[in-house]
C-alpha cells in the first residue's frame, strides 16, 4: 500500500486534487494510504512522529512555511520520498528543480500533468520496492524502507536497529542473524555479531573500523576484516 500526502491551502483546490488521486489508484487497483493537509507544520508533524510517505504533493505558496522549506525538511527526514510540487506562477520552476523534487505541476495544467506525474511515480516506487525492507517495527506500525536509506543495524537485547541517513531509528524484535537472512542484498556485510552495514555508505576503513557515512566508526571483527577489505575493492572497483 502507498502512501500519499497532499498538502495545499485552498480547500475546494485540495478536495478536487484528492478526488483526482483516489480515482488514479482506483483505477488500477492500488489501495492508498492518504491524508491531506491545509498546513507545511502539519505533515511535518506527522513525519516526526514517524509517519512515512511515499508521495508527497506540495503547494509551493502556503502561509507560514513555504512549499520550499516544507520541501527541504522533508528531503532530510524522507531522502527517497518522492516531491511533486503544486504552484500558480511558472517563475517557481526552476527553484523548484534545483531542490531535486519529482515533478512540477502548475495547478492550471493539473489535468494534463498529474496522470503522467503518478503513473511515473508509481514506476518509480514499484521498482524500489523490490529494493526494500517490510517490516512491523515497534513503535510506528508496518514500515518498509528502500536498502539505500539503510545505513546499518545494530543489535541490543532482543531487538535490532535500523539506523537511516535521515537520522532515524526503528526497532524490530528480530535477531540480526535473521534480519540478515531477509535483506538478502549483496550490498549488506556482517562486519561482526552485533552489526550489519550497508556497503553503501562506508566512506573508508580506518584502524580496524568502518566509517560510515553518517559518522558513525563500527569495529570490524578479525576474522571478518579481510572479507569487509575485499567486498569494498570490489564495490570500489579497486585491485588494492
């Protein structure tokens, strides 16, 4: 099921837009899990009570926070949520591109862009999900998160943590042992018994420790040390 948020602050153009979104996925039969706002500060709110989306819709000229600072927020806690933004006047397009959204709709062309705009979208998001991880977290329900937002998972006690690039953490009780029989992706090493990490995002190995993208330094254990050094020359394409 997708997610979809639409956020604008005219109500009868939210309600025609929504209508319009119900019947796309109607019509192929993709069952949706949307909400809608007439405020920035409200899906925020959500997102920080660890509500994910998958699409989001954003009036660029809104009270308060902008559809750009909206943007910029949810591109930090979201990196793989796809943008579209919403606007009356063209002059916002190219600002618009440069914050790497999905798409631009100018609402006056709404009924020839948004068709194009979701079945592209919906290309998109089927693609990644054979690159995710489904799974029913602890404290924010059923979450799937696309591999390349996985920096690495840590075990503590009987639980495993997965730590994102947005800074977030979800907890799943599950042994690692088992988290790593489900990833199954060639891109995660068990660098050692309590951590798994995502080939991805180590920048370098330093004094027996991966440094991740992130920052974070994970010691490698010894025996797996050679095999971490060889899958990096590999994925760096280095003969080292």
């Amino acid at each position: 099921m997708l997610t979809v948020a639409v956020c604008d602050d005219s109500q009868p153009f939210l309600q025609v837009l929504c209508k319009k979104i119900r019947c796309f996925f109607q019509n192929l039969q993709v069952g949706i899990d949307d909400q809608y706002f007439l405020m920035g500060k409200d899906i925020l709110r959500q997102i920080e009570y660890g509500k994910r989306y998958d699409i989001v819709f954003l009036d660029i000229e809104m009270p308060g926070s902008s559809g750009f600072d909206v943007a910029k927020t949810i591109r930090e806690k979201l990196p793989n949520c796809l943008i579209i933004f919403l606007t009356s006047h063209s002059e916002y397009a190219i600002d618009a591109y440069e914050l790497s959204v999905f798409r631009y709709i100018p609402k006056c062309e709404l009924d020839q862009r948004l068709q194009h705009a979701l079945t592209d979208a919906l290309q998109v998001l089927r693609i990644e999900e054979n690159e995710s991880y489904i799974f029913k977290s602890l404290n924010h329900g059923l979450i799937r998160i696309p591999y390349k937002e996985i920096v690495f998972v840590n075990k503590a006690n009987r639980n495993s943590y997965f730590h994102l690039l947005s800074k977030e953490v979800y907890a799943q009780r599950k042994s690692l042992k088992i988290v790593y029989q489900e990833l199954s992706s060639e891109d995660f090493l068990l660098i050692d018994r309590g951590y798994i990490v995502n080939i991805l995002h180590i920048m370098r190995l330093e004094n027996g420790y991966a440094v991740c993208r992130d920052g974070t330094h994970i010691k490698i254990s010894r025996p797996n040390l050679p095999i971490v050094q060889d899958e990096l020359c590999k994925y760096w394409g280095s003969n080292i």
